[in-house]
C-alpha cells in the first residue's frame, strides 16, 4: 500500500474518533438529568481518547511501517466507542427512552470495548519502540496477553444476565447472554485475574531487558516512556493514598495528566523530537519533587509547631505562625535547592558531576599555570576523564615566528 494511502488512512482514523466525540457531547447533555443508570462519562475519557487517537494518527502518517502509530490509533478509536456508546445508551435507555435505536447494542458494546482498549495500551508496551518483540521468545507473552484479553471480555459480552454498569433499578439485560454459561465464564473471569500478575511481571521485565540492551536513541526513546509511566503510576499512588483527592478536581487532573504523559511521551520518543532532553527532564522532576516535599514538610510542621506554641502562650490561634512559616520557606528555598541539586548529581549522576568537578578544578587551574605544555597534557586528560572518547590527542599550531623559522631553515 502507498505511503500516500496509509496517510489517508491514519487520518481517516482520527476524523472517525473526532466525530465520535463531537456526537458524544449533545447526548452528555442529555444525559444530565438521568439518576439510573451509568453516570455520564467524565472529560478525562474523552481526552484520553482524542490524545491517542492524534498521537496514533501522527506516528501512523510519518512512520508507516511502526506498528505502534496504528496501534496507538486504535486504541484511541477503541476509547471513543467507548465514550459514544456509552452516552448513546444512557440517552437512548434512560434520559429519553425509546428516542434512539439500538441502545441495549450500544450498552452491550460499552460494558466489554474497554477491555480491548486496555489490551492495546499492553501491545504496545511489548513493542514500543521499534514494532518488533524483544526477541523471538517473547511471542508467548504476546499470544498470553492475547487470550487474556479474549477470557477477560468473554464475561461482560456473553454473560446472561444484567450488564456491567447497567444494572441499576432498570437493569439492561445483555442481548446476546449465552444461558447456563456462568460457570465457564466465572472460570474465565478467575483465569484473566490470575494472569493479570506475569503479564505485568513480563512488561516490566521486557522493558528492562530493552534497556539494558538499548543505545544511544533506542535508550533514549525507552527512558521518555518509563519517565511517563513513572508520573501516571506517581498520580495513582496520590489519589490512592489521599482519599480525598480522589473525588475532587485536584484527583481528576493528577490521574489525567499522568494517563496522557503516556501518549505524548511516545510521540516524543518515535518522532525523535527533543529527544535527548530526557535526562533534563528527569534531573528537573527528581530535584523539584524532593524540594517539594521537603518545603511542604517544614511548611505543614512549623505551622503545628509554632500554633501550639502560641496556642499554649495565648490561648488563642495566630496568624503569625502562617507568616512566619512562610517566610521561613522563602528564605530556605534557594540554599534547600542547591542542596537537593547536588545530592540528586552525586546519586544519580555521578558521571555528570564527577566530570562538572574536574572541569571546575581545570578552570581554576588556568588561572594559576602558565606552562603550556603543562596545560597540554592537563587538558587531555580533563577530555578523557569527561568525555571518555576512544582516543584523545591535542595538536597545537605553531606560531608565526616558529613557522618563518621553519620556512628559513628550509630555504
């Protein structure tokens, strides 16, 4: 197939989800007032969607033969099914029953789709960057996600009975229920759950083994994609730990911005753009998190501290303690940030600041010495020790009057 039609293709892809979601929104509307049923689909699903769908149609247009760019694609087209059929069903079942046909096909196809979606995202774990397995022994693990996938969805779409999510005071019965079969279902159900741990256990293994056997851009490419499942797993962690945030906006966001730095760091990583700024990045996150914490620790502390102190002085709370609390932590920034910076380099870094003190040791030595040759040799071995090419060697031209000497001695 041509690259012309594969383009088209890709983009025929993202056109069909944008629509999905465009259609989506007057039935949320809709779907407002209604008490039964599933609850409207949150925008967090929506951006997911249109966020794969646009990265799977970008990667997929400009690297035809990667499979992770169709991948990524239907994935997004898989979330956007799920958006539209479930608002469809909802508006069509309970905000303003028999208005729309098909809605019980339109839950049924919400209560299973999103398995699918999810066996996708794992795909493309497996393959992620260049398409291919590790080696040829990771098809098992491929073909295992496979049937995990089939025994996971086969309970939800042949299952007799009330559909998943539908079975509120107006329960939805499933159309195409299998009868008698909720014992073999039952089993596939335990089975999919079982297997969920090695499948973990396998990407995470694979990803590892990538790294481990990656250079220069493939390295590259692989640290973009752990740093963004690091921050999701890091905003599941929060919303987990802090209940609270869970239900809120602030949990909303922390768990979208987490989902959608999987995309967008794939994009970074396949696309090669910015590609080395990886290293910043995570520099940047490791030291600003610590700060973080450690600032918000002495904030929240010195509060307790001084409030009780005053509390048990006065009888009374004071806005001093918030005062004092809070220029204590202006005045700690920049010296806690330093520090923070420096332990980070020492820990994680040790190359990058072995080398930055070896070159601060050379400038100093500059200043002092005035033998060039001296220098020369000094020089090459600041190269070596930083840089640590294959071969280093320094080649001084000679000065004019070295080279009219040279000139006469020759005439």
């Amino acid at each position: 197939m041509s690259i012309r039609a594969l383009r088209w293709i890709a983009l025929s892809a993202w056109v069909f989800s944008v629509a999905l979601v465009a259609l989506s929104v007057p039935l949320l509307m809709g779907n407002r007032s209604v008490e039964n049923g599933i609850e409207p689909y949150l925008i967090n699903l929506v951006v997911a969607a249109l966020a794969f769908s646009t990265v799977g149609a970008l990667v997929a247009s400009k690297l035809r033969k990667n499979p992770i760019g169709w991948l990524l694609a239907g994935t997004g087209l898989l979330y956007t099914i799920e958006v539209f059929a479930g608002n469809y069903s909802t508006y069509a079942l309970f905000a303003n029953p028999g208005s729309l046909p098909g809605g019980q096909v339109a839950a049924w196809f919400t209560s299973w789709v999103w398995i699918f979606g999810g066996s996708l995202v794992l795909f493309i774990f497996l393959f992620f960057p260049d398409g291919r397995l590790p080696s040829p022994r990771w098809r098992p693990v491929a073909w295992l996600v496979l049937i995990n996938t089939g025994l996971a969805a086969a309970p939800y779409a042949l299952g007799q009975g009330p559909l998943e999510d539908f079975g509120g005071s107006s329960p939805v019965v499933n159309p195409v229920g299998i009868p008698g079969s909720s014992g073999l279902l039952g089993l596939f159900a335990e089975i999919s759950t079982f297997l969920l741990v090695p499948i973990a256990v396998s990407l995470i293994f694979s990803f590892l083994v990538r790294f481990r056997r990656a250079r220069g851009e493939e390295r590259q490419q692989i640290k973009w994609v752990a740093y963004a499942v690091a921050l999701f797993a890091g905003a599941v962690v929060i919303t987990t730990v802090w209940p609270s945030l869970d239900s809120s906006h602030v949990g909303s966001v922390l768990f979208l911005g987490g989902f959608l730095a999987i995309p967008s760091a794939m994009a970074v990583a396949i696309l090669r753009y910015r590609l080395y700024a990886i290293d910043v990045v995570i520099n940047k996150t490791l030291v600003y998190g610590a700060l973080t914490a450690t600032l918000a620790l002495v904030y929240f502390g010195s509060i307790v501290v001084l409030q009780g102190i005053l509390g048990a002085l006065s009888g009374q709370d004071s806005q001093f303690a918030i005062v004092a609390s809070t220029l204590t932590i202006a005045a700690l920034f920049g010296p806690l940030r330093r520090r923070v910076q420096a332990f980070i380099d020492r820990r994680f870094y040790r190359k990058k600041y072995d080398a930055g003190r070896t070159l601060a040791a050379f400038g100093v030595k500059l200043r002092n010495e005035t033998d060039l040759g001296v220098l020369s040799a000094d020089l090459v071995t600041v190269v070596k020790e930083t840089i640590q090419p294959t071969h280093a060697s320094l080649w001084l031209r000679p000065s004019s009057e070295e080279e009219s000497k040279v000139k006469a001695g020759r005439e």
